[in-house]
C-alpha cells in the first residue's frame, strides 16, 4: 500500500464548477498535512496546510480526517486557472523534513 | 518564504555524460533537500544536505550516482553522473520554511533529458 494515495484524475469540470479531491494516508501516527498545487513542467507550491479543524483560504477549503486517514480538497467556483496537479502531502511523524508526496491529482477547468 | 535560484532549468546529455544542477538560496538554511520526479509520478526524496557533513541518501540512492556538495548554507549541487535514460526526470532542490520548518519550498527545477 503507498504511503499517500490519490485518485490520478484528471476531473475534468466546467468553470464555476464545484470539485473536490480525496487522499488517504497510511501512517496513522502522521502529524501535518499540505497540499500543494503543480503546474505543467512547474515545481510545487504550497497551496495550504491542513489542520484538524479545517480550513478554508477563499474558494478553497481542506479537511482533515484522522480517524479514517483521509484528506480532502475543496474548490468551490472553479476557475480556468485552477488547471493544475494537487499534490497531498504528508509529515510522517518521525521527520521534521522528510515529506511523503501522493502521485498527485489532475485537474483541467474547461470554459 | 525563500527564494531559491535553480539552474539549469532544462538540459539534455548524452548516456554516460554527467550534470551538476546548482541551487542558491536567498538566505542561510540548515538543510537542503534534493528531490527527483519522473514522468508522471510524485516527488521521491534522493537525499539531504547539510553543511559541513557528508550528504544523507534516501533508500535506492547512492552517492557514487547523485554526489552532493553543500559548500555553505546558501548553497547545493547535485551532480547526475554517469547517465543513462532513466535518468531522464525533474530534480529539484528545496529547503524548509513556515513557522516550524514544517513546510518545503521549492527551486523551479531541473528537467534532464538524457539520449
């Protein structure tokens, strides 16, 4: 079983659209969560961390669910620029560093 | 959060040549990690530099393969030797940042294309 797995994708979903991705991790004792968006031939950027409480930056809103090891990514009101690769992220709890990266999501926003 | 100066962006060698992708960073930073992507999957740690030390590996990686330098803490090279086409992949460099060092930024990367 991988570390962090990802539903490859791609969605492709209409503009304006809602979409939301899912992640499962499999150390349980993991501490923090991210997610991080990439573009075509782009490095990663942190798009936001996920916390137990949740949280929400705009049309975007994590959530983090430890009893079932999942993490979720909320778009609301897709945009054309949304058109990237989510990359779930996950500190295992024994490193300050060593993040484990899921293979990613692909989104295309169509007009 | 840092800003980090890759280079090159792109290049392609030929089998059994070798490249050494550099990486600068604004600021002093105790650990500079190297990552490799290929095609279509997800970031695989290759190693951890540290200044003063010699380079950590991660599992699978060798420093024959992927020697590393970290002359100060501003910068880091990673050198692909002795190539071949599964070689062919993105390398990055990235350092900690956020208010506990809990989060990785990123150089643009480095995509090797090897013949």
């Amino acid at each position: 079983r991988k570390e962090v797995e990802q539903d490859p994708g791609p969605f492709n979903v209409p503009e304006g659209a809602t979409v939301a991705f899912n992640c499962t991790y499999s150390n349980s004792a993991s501490q923090s969560f991210f997610w991080y968006r990439q573009d075509c031939r782009k490095e990663p950027k942190l798009l936001m961390s996920v916390y137990s409480s949740g949280n929400e930056d705009g049309r975007f809103t994590a959530q983090l669910n430890r009893a079932s090891q999942y993490i979720s990514l909320l778009i609301r009101d897709s945009k054309l620029s949304d058109s990237a690769t989510y990359l779930c992220v996950v500190n295992p709890a024994d490193s300050s560093y060593k993040l484990i990266f899921g293979s990613g999501t692909r989104l295309l926003v169509r007009p | 959060s840092a800003v980090i100066s890759q280079k090159p962006s792109r290049d392609i060698c030929q089998r059994g040549t070798s490249l050494t992708i550099q990486c600068q960073v604004d600021s002093q930073v105790t650990m500079m990690f190297w990552y490799r992507q290929q095609p279509g999957q997800s970031l695989t740690l290759i190693a951890t530099a540290n200044q003063g030390s010699e380079a950590t590996y991660e599992s699978g990686f060798v420093i024959d393969k992927f020697p590393i330098s970290r002359p100060n803490l501003t910068f880091s090279t990673l050198t692909v030797s002795n190539m071949s086409p599964e070689d062919s992949s993105i390398y990055l460099c990235s350092v900690e940042g956020g208010a506990t060092n809990e989060k990785l930024f990123f150089g643009s990367g480095t995509q090797l294309s090897v013949l």
